[in-house]
C-alpha cells in the first residue's frame, strides 16, 4: 500500500517486514544526532523488537528519506498506536499517518472499538497536534521512579483490614474492584481496553497482566486487601528484569477509601520488592489522579512526563 502525499508517499509495513532494517539505521542516526549514541541505542534496541509484532506507516521522501512513521498493533478489540513520529515535527505529516494507520486497522480489524496512542520512547519529542487533528483527544501520564537502596518506610494496616498474596481466585473480585475504583474516570477513558465498560471486560483486561502482555507478574510483590473474606484493594507488580519492577495497578474499592488501604498496599508491594534486592521501582499515573500525592511521600520522582490519546 502507498499513498501519495505532495512530496512523499506513505507506506504500510507488516509486522516483520524486511524493510525495516534500513528505516531503523535512518532513524537510530536521527536520534543519535540530537540525542546521543547511548540513547539512541537504547530506542533502537526497543523499536526493533516492536517492528517484529506490530504493523506501522511510515512516511518516505521521494529519495527514500524516512520522515515519519507511527506503529500500531490491535488488541483486545483496540488498535494501540504506540510512537507517532515525524522527523521534523510535522503536523499535517502525523494527522496523515494517523488517519492512515486508521484505515489500514480498521480496512484488517472492522470490529474495532477503541483507538489509542501512547508515546513514551522519546519522551522531548511529542508530536501531538497531528494526533489532535485526526480527532484524537490526549491526557498526560507521569512516569515516576523511586531508589530502593537504602529505602525504609514504616507500614501498618488499618483496623480491620488484612493483607494476602495475590491468587488466581480472587480474579472475579478483583475485576469488581478495579473497574469501581477507575469507573468515570480520565484513567477509564484512556485506558477503556484494560478498565473496559463493565467488570467482565476489566476482567479481560487482568487476565492479559497476568498472562504477561507486559512483563511477568512479580507473585510475591502482588497482593490484596481484605475486610474480612471480601477483597477491597488490590496492587499488580510486574518484573521489568532483575533490577526494575513496575507498579502496574493500584485499586482500593471506593467504599474503604481513606482509610490507608492504598499507602498499606504500595509499601507491602515496595518492602517486598527490597527484600528480594530489586534496586527500583517505577509506576506511571495520569496528572489528574490525586495518588500522584501518596506515591511523592513514598519516595517517587517524577522523570518524565508522556501522553496518551484515545480516538474521539
């Protein structure tokens, strides 16, 4: 597929397309010119293993110069656009691959319901106003880092509450949970394919953390609250290596809210975290979540700041 642009044309790749060898080294020299080698190696190691399962647009230049690409994958019933880029910041340039990795899923994947992007790869280059203009409507998400070497927080659990490690046969309530706790919010919005619109959607969502769409669940880091024999909160802690975990979700049933579930549960999964001698751990949240707050008195610092947009 080509589509002809005034001066250049855009292309679509499939997941393993042998061109994209050539299109990295173009785009591993564009970052090393204003970022640096390092850094650059960095996104390239990552951008080529997404070249390998999803299908992306790219824009070339009659000479064959790349000029833009933006990749997507579909699942769940979402087409997940994960690195809009142009190499000049070119508005009219990104609502063009925009639109046309739309088409392109929606021509292979005609039951599609959601339509994302995430950008987190090069975090000072946000070329956003082409996402806008195809229809996009975007929020912000930091990325938050805590050090655990030499870290030490008390912890205590509030009065009539417990806590147990995570088991597959707390999934049902913990889809309960989930979805109350994020239900109407800007996290519900952008997130609809994990959140989705009902418990047994959330539920879907759950099962692809624990199956290990983005990391192995760390079990012992992963836990729950109970009053009693019903579950009120839970986290979901991922291994990103054998130095890196990410918080991945954090849930307290808006019933029991203030009451320190959620600080008990972010230092039973840190405290665990330590012990098994990981050295950090990071999360990311929506600037509107008022838990950006509880994580900053835990230690978090910001590091870096990414957007995601939903198709309106």
């Amino acid at each position: 597929m080509a589509l002809a642009g005034s001066s250049h044309t855009i292309h679509y790749l499939p997941a393993g397309s042998s061109h994209w060898a050539g299109l990295l080294a173009q785009f591993t020299l564009h970052v090393a010119l204003g970022h640096g080698q390092p850094y650059a190696g960095w996104v390239a190691e990552r951008l080529s293993r997404a070249v390998d399962r999803e299908d992306a647009v790219v824009a070339l230049a009659e000479d064959g110069r790349l000029l833009g690409m933006l990749l997507f994958e579909v699942v769940d019933g979402a087409a997940e656009l994960t690195l809009p880029w142009t190499r000049d910041g070119d508005a009219a340039l990104g609502r063009e691959l925009a639109e046309a990795a739309l088409q392109v899923a929606a021509e292979a994947y005609p039951a599609l319901r959601y339509r994302r992007a995430e950008r987190q790869i090069l975090p000072d280059r946000l070329e956003l106003d082409g996402l806008l203009a195809a229809g996009f409507r975007c929020g912000w998400r930091r990325r938050m880092l805590l050090e655990l070497i030499g870290w030490r927080r008390p912890s205590a659990m509030p009065d009539g509450y417990r806590l147990a490690p995570w088991h597959v046969r707390d999934l049902d309530a913990a889809a309960e949970v989930v979805f109350r706790a994020n239900a109407g919010t800007l996290d519900a919005l952008l997130y609809a394919p994990f959140f989705g619109e009902t418990p047994a959607a959330c539920r879907r969502g759950l099962l692809s953390i624990l199956a290990g769409r983005y990391g192995p669940l760390h079990q012992p880091a992963t836990q729950c609250a109970f009053q009693g024999q019903t579950l009120v909160g839970v986290n979901l802690v991922i291994s990103q290596g054998e130095a890196l975990a990410n918080i991945i979700e954090i849930s307290v049933d808006p019933a029991h809210r203030r009451r320190g579930l959620g600080r008990a549960l972010m230092l039973a999964a840190l405290q665990t975290l330590r012990r098994d001698r990981y050295e950090r751990a990071e999360l990311a949240v929506t600037e509107e979540n008022p838990a950006i707050r509880l994580y900053e008195s835990l230690g978090f610092d910001t590091v870096s700041r990414f957007p995601v947009c939903v198709y309106a």
